[in-house]
C-alpha cells in the first residue's frame, strides 16, 4: 500500500511526463472505456451523456452506484492498492488486478467477474474518441501498466477535482457535475447559459453526429484537464465555449494560448504547478475564458452568478 501523501508542499501537484507513461496512459484509457461501457449499458440516460461518467474518489475512479435488477453495482479503479472492485449492493465483491495486461485480457476478465456476480450485460466493444481503435475483446497491442504513473494520474486529478469544484460552487444556473469522461480521457466541468445551440456538426471516431448533438444542444462554456493524450503531448487545462462567440479567441487570459486546431484556449499544468497559488492560477484561468465566453455571448451573468458567501453557512 502506497504511504499517506500530504497534499500541501512541493508535491501536492505532482508532475508527470506524458511521454514517460504515454503507453500506460492509452491501456488506462482503455480499460476505462470497458468499465465506462458497462456504465452506459446500465445507468438511465441523463442529458448531454452525464449518466456514463466516472468521478474521482479518495482512491482512484468510480462508476458510483449503477441500477440492475433490484440490486447496484458499482465499478471502482483504485490507484493506491491498484485492483479493480466491482462489489454489490447484497455485500458481493469480486477484484482485478491492475498490472500490466492486454485490453483484451482485462475486458474478459471484468466481464467474468461481472458473470460471477450474477451481472450480465453487453456492451459495444468499439472503443470511441480513438481513432484507429480496435475492439476492446481483440485488443492484445495495449497492455502497459506503470503503478507509480497511475498513482501520479490519479493525484493530478485529486487536485483538479478539488479546485474545479471551488470554481463550480457559485454558478447558480445549470452546471454539469465534475466527471471524469472516458471517451476523451479528461476531467471537465461545464456551465451552461440556459440558452439553445445550434446543432453541432462535429464528431469523433466512432460517435455519431446524434451523440454529439445531445452533447451540445445548449449553449456552454467548458473547462477540463487532459494528461497528455489526444495529441497535445503534455498534461494541460483547457477551456473552450459552444456555439464559439465573436472575440472569444482574441481575449486575453494570462499564461494561456488559444490554440486554433483545437478551437480553445490552453493553459500547461506545469505553469499551474510552478505558480505560487495552484489553486489561483487554475481559478483565474477558468474565471477568465468563462467571462471572456460569457461577456461575449451576453449571458444574463447577473441572473446565473452567485454574489458573495452563503449566508449562515459556517464556512464564512
């Protein structure tokens, strides 16, 4: 078992060279996209896809609890003992180690154990969001596993988590939770303005224009953090808003690059773990693409935005 870590001082934000672990971070995409799969299959649908996402926990990834039949199950990565749980609401567990094995191997085993507690479900094997994928059953090319990199991810994500839910804590209008989405890999948060969009034409490998739609049927500005993947090459936050309105890429956020290929705005990790506040650096980074969409597009900020503290609350 890995020892406590504290989450003040120099390593609170851990750095990780994507290009160190680049092969363990495409097994790990993959491994989520199985156990993201099963979630799709089971969870009622919720709008703009929120239903299939994992979310962060004080050991790794979660499905959290996923109707079937009368009982839950749940699904959780942990990235300090490294297995994998899925457990019962009747007190049934079964686990898979994480170590280095093929996507394939993991995909049999996980539905084995499923098999095993009286789960049965299909799902798609065609992995989304990656372009050239194989299915996830035939799938022997992906099989890394570094512990202490996987460790290191999932550290990274504890402190975004934390900080995207700071940001999220004032919006008063429709806000999505933070959820880690295994399509794409990434942690992200997203207001909306309450407003309709027009419908999206761009896709990814292997979803259609439908999901997509659904994805963005209302207008949002959306932060997130990626580890590397998706071929930036290094771990970074973005921010970006849909529809895009006129001057969004010309305005100024500090320390932050609006990249044109990818249609948003981009701020290195290593730039926020260098800062003397993380926490503020990656605060104002997200304040400011967020007025710089908002302003832009006229939402009634005013009507969406909390001001001040919460009154009685014993935080203030």
């Amino acid at each position: 078992m890995a020892a406590p870590l504290s989450t003040h001082g120099p390593n609170a934000w851990p750095r990780l060279d994507y290009s160190g672990w680049a092969d363990t971070c495409a097994t790990l995409h993959l491994w989520t996209q199985v156990v993201g799969k099963i979630r799709l299959a089971l969870a009622p649908h919720v709008n703009h896809w929120w239903q299939v996402a994992l979310y962060v926990t004080a050991r790794g990834l979660t499905t959290s609890p996923m109707p079937y039949q009368g009982r839950s199950v749940q699904i959780d990565f942990d990235f300090i003992d490294h297995r994998l749980i899925i457990c019962t609401s009747d007190g049934r567990q079964e686990q898979v180690a994480l170590a280095p094995r093929s996507v394939a191997d993991f995909y049999h085993e996980v539905m084995r154990h499923l098999h095993a507690l009286g789960v049965e479900v299909r799902i798609w094997t065609m992995p989304v969001e990656i372009p050239d994928a194989i299915p996830l059953e035939a799938d022997n090319v992906h099989a890394s596993y570094d512990a202490k990199a996987a460790h290191t991810f999932w550290r990274q994500l504890v402190q975004v988590h934390r900080v995207f839910e700071i940001f999220r804590s004032p919006f008063l209008g429709k806000c999505s939770p933070v959820h880690f989405f295994w399509g794409s890999f990434d942690l992200a948060v997203t207001r909306f303005s309450g407003r309709a969009a027009p419908p999206i034409q761009r896709s990814a490998p292997n979803v259609g224009f439908w999901v997509m739609q659904e994805a963005y049927s209302h207008e949002v500005s959306s932060c997130g953090f990626w580890p590397g993947n998706g071929g930036f090459g290094k771990p970074a936050f973005y921010s970006y808003a849909y529809p895009e309105p006129a001057g969004f890429a010309q305005a100024k956020v500090q320390g932050a690059t609006y990249e044109m290929a990818l249609g948003e705005f981009v701020l290195p990790y290593d730039a926020v773990a260098d800062a003397p506040s993380p926490d503020e650096a990656l605060l104002d980074f997200m304040r400011a693409t967020y007025e710089a969409a908002a302003d832009r597009a006229k939402w009634d900020r005013q009507a969406l935005e909390r001001r001040g503290p919460l009154k009685n609350s014993p935080a203030f």
